[in-house]
C-alpha cells in the first residue's frame, strides 16, 4: 500500500510539474504547515487570562510556558538544521507533525500549571524547531530565481495563521471547553497535515526536476553521493559561520523576537488592563497579525530586489517605534490604530532573513546554519516572554516592559545598518574548501 501511494504521488508531481513548477506546490504545503504549526504559538497571548481567571495561575507563570517552548525550539533549531542536511526536511516536519499534535491533545487536559509547561512548553517547543528551519530551508532549494516571492508566501501563510487562531480560540474557549478546543486543533490539524506531507518533497531532484528559474540546460540530478553531500555541507556551514556577518545575523534575529514576543504576548493584558473586554483584545492580536500578512510577503520581495539590509534596517525601526503609542492606549480604536501600525513593521521585521543569507552567502546546504539563527529567534522570544511578565511583577506596570520593546528593535536596526552593502557574496569560493577523501591504493598482491 505504501508503494502504491508513492508511485501515485509521484505521478502526480510530475503531471502538476507539466502545469506549474512543483516549488509553488512545495511552497503551498510548507505555507500550511508553516501557519499551522506556528499559530498556536503565536496566538499564546489569548490564553494568559482565561488561565489566570479559571485557574488562578498568575500571568509569569503561564508566560513561562510560552518561554518554555521558545526556549525548547531555540536550544533543538541547530540539531534540527542538522537533522535537515542530513536526513531531509520531511522526516525532520514528521516528527513535528507527532510532537504537534501530542502536545496539543495534552494542553486540552491540563490541570496543574506544570502540565502547561510540559505540553506547550515542551512538546509544541519540538513541533517549533521541527517545522521552522526544515520548512525555510526548502524554500532556499526549491528557488534559483524569485526567491523573494516563494519566501514572501511563505512568510505570509506563518502571519495569517495566529491572525486566525486568535479569534478562533479565543471564541471556542467562550462558546466551548478548554478540552474541545484543544483536541480540535490537535486532530484536526494533525490529519491534514499528515496528508499534505504525502506530496512534499525535499529538493527538485526529490523528483528529477530543477529549481524554480533554474535553466534548461543545468544537468538533471536524480541521485545523491550522501559522502560528497556531507562534505557540501560541511565546507558550506564552515565557511558561513566564520564570518562576523552570520553570527551578526543571529543576534538581529535574538534582538527582533525580543521586542515583537513582548508585543505579541502581552498586548491582550495590557489592553484588559485597560478596560478593554477580553474577545475585542483578542482582535488587536488578530488585527496586528493579518496586517502583518501584506509586509511578511513584500518584504522578501523588495529585498530581492533593491537589497534585504535597508529594508529589514527599516522594518526594525518601524516595528520598535509604534509600541510607545501603547503608553496613550486606552480606548479599543486607539489599540487597534496601533495595531494596524505596529504590524506593517512586525511583518517586515524577520520575513527578510532567507533572502539576506542568499545575498551573502549564495546557494548551499544551509540547514544547519538556518538551524543557528533560528536559535537567536527561539532564545529572543523566550527572553522577551519572560522580560515582559518579570518586569511587570517588579513595577505592577508595562511601561519598563513596552521602553524594552522598543529599544531591543532600534538595536536591531543598528545592528544590521553595521553589517557589509549585500551586493556581493561573502564566501564565493567556499566550494573550493571542500575536503575530499582519496580512494584507498589497492593492496598488494
């Protein structure tokens, strides 16, 4: 049975590859599992008061899951990008498939604060780093040219997603259980993902095709040499890592999840405190994140074209800037204003970063080094959920909350204003670097 499924998708690949190039159907499948596996996270912040109502857990304690999986995904994001050059994206996405829904189904039966920790904390912390650098890795396979656009979709689809599930938890934890909640989006989404994951396929010569762009007349690769592949790998994550850029890149990554994870999960609070009922908060979370959708997808493609430094540079200071309009919000328009503002620079705040590594760095096997900088965003968010919930505890107030969110973004935009013009590629000649193994002389007679 499972042979005849593969030979059913495979021909289906090459009839749809006939059609359209199968790097958009690539592009549309890491875009669900993207926004998926994302959303529950992301959405983290519709959660902290009905918690804090129904248990009585105080808001740095149920924060400290939301830490917990950032902290988890940021600490497996390079054995994940490992995992990926190894074995390939989609074994790496099954196990965050399992880990998803596991932790999901758990969630809906938590009783003791603990059990948050353990099932968001933990399990959705795997799910994170099993999804996250596997899925952007394929995208940089996947694309010669127009790199931007596949990314920009991509990059969309993990916005649109807490845009949705923020309403849809929030109104199913009015209109239902904690429990069906939970194991809805447990089951549900574990079973599409499962199917969807039967036509995804790693590289183009996963099946026998090229690269979205690339030419006619580049040679088909049908079969790997996994001793030359590892040896790729190996001169390419060297010669990335030694460069100041690439580890600048990861602290960009740290500083901009700081400032957003503050904004994303205690802009629901922040509002409540402020007068505003729990199901309208629960839409400036929504609100910041569908705008978010349009400059997560024009970011890339700008950057493709006129440079990714300016245009992150920019971003950073548009997504810092607007959270001090948070110090004057007291009135529901008054905070979906600020969303509405403050989500044109989150969206443009980390879309970008696929595109600056090829711009500095080229083509190459660049799971495990996505695996690193995705560790900057991991320990960001996780440092920018506790700051937020800390802070408050020491001054019974968000202003030192919302004054870190916008210094940690200014930071990041003086970081990267500091870094090389992207118009030239860092590491040309890495492949000159590769070492390889001679053949054994032939023993004597």
């Amino acid at each position: 049975m499972a042979l005849f499924m593969l030979r059913i998708t495979n021909k289906a690949a090459f009839g749809l590859t006939s059609r359209i190039h199968y790097a958009w159907i690539v592009i549309a499948i890491a875009a669900f599992m993207h926004m998926a596996g994302g959303s529950i996270r992301q959405a983290f912040g519709v959660l902290i008061v009905p918690l804090q109502d129904d248990m009585g857990w105080s808001p740095a304690t149920v924060t400290l899951a939301y830490s917990l999986a950032s902290i988890t995904g940021a600490l497996l994001a390079p054995l994940s990008g490992i995992c990926t050059d190894r074995y390939g994206a989609r074994k790496v996405i099954m196990v965050g498939v399992f880990t998803f829904a596991v932790g999901a189904a758990m969630t809906g039966v938590v009783s003791e604060v603990w059990h948050l920790w353990i099932s968001y904390g933990l399990f959705l912390g795997v799910a994170q780093a099993c999804f996250n650098v596997p899925i952007i890795t394929t995208a940089s396979y996947w694309f010669r040219t127009h790199l931007g656009y596949g990314v920009g979709f991509l990059q969309a689809s993990h916005g649109l997603g807490p845009a949705v599930m923020a309403i849809v938890v929030s109104i199913l934890l009015t209109e239902a259980s904690w429990k069906s909640a939970f194991w809805s989006i447990a089951v549900v989404g574990g079973i599409i993902m499962v199917l969807l994951m039967a036509f995804f396929r790693n590289q183009p010569s996963d099946i026998g095709g090229r690269a979205f762009g690339a030419p006619d007349s580049e040679p088909l690769i049908t079969k790997r040499d996994p001793v030359g592949e590892r040896a790729r790998v190996k001169a390419f994550r060297t010669s990335m890592q030694s460069t100041h850029t690439f580890w600048k890149l990861v602290s960009i990554h740290f500083l901009g999840c700081v400032s957003h994870a503050i904004v994303i999960i205690y802009i629901i609070p922040i509002a409540v405190l402020a007068g505003v009922n729990q199901v309208t908060a629960a839409g400036v979370l929504s609100t910041l994140a569908l705008v978010s959708v349009t400059t997560r997808f024009l970011t890339p493609v700008i950057s493709d074209y006129i440079g990714a430094r300016g245009t992150m540079a920019t971003a950073f200071v548009w997504q810092g800037l607007p959270v001090l309009m948070l110090f004057w919000a007291q009135e529901p328009w008054q905070f979906y204003m600020f969303a509405v503002i403050f989500g044109i620079g989150y969206g443009g705040e980390g879309s970008a970063f696929p595109v600056i590594n090829r711009q500095y760095f080229g083509r190459g096997p660049m799971g495990s080094s996505f695996g690193w900088q995705q560790f900057g965003a991991g320990s960001g968010m996780a440092m920018g959920a506790w700051v937020g919930g800390a802070l408050f505890w020491l001054f019974d107030s968000y202003t030192a909350t919302i004054l870190v969110s916008t210094l940690t973004s200014l930071a990041g935009a003086t970081v990267i204003m500091s870094m090389e013009p992207t118009n030239r590629i860092l590491i040309p000649n890495w492949e000159d670097t590769i070492s390889t193994t001679p053949a054994p002389a032939p023993a004597d007679d």
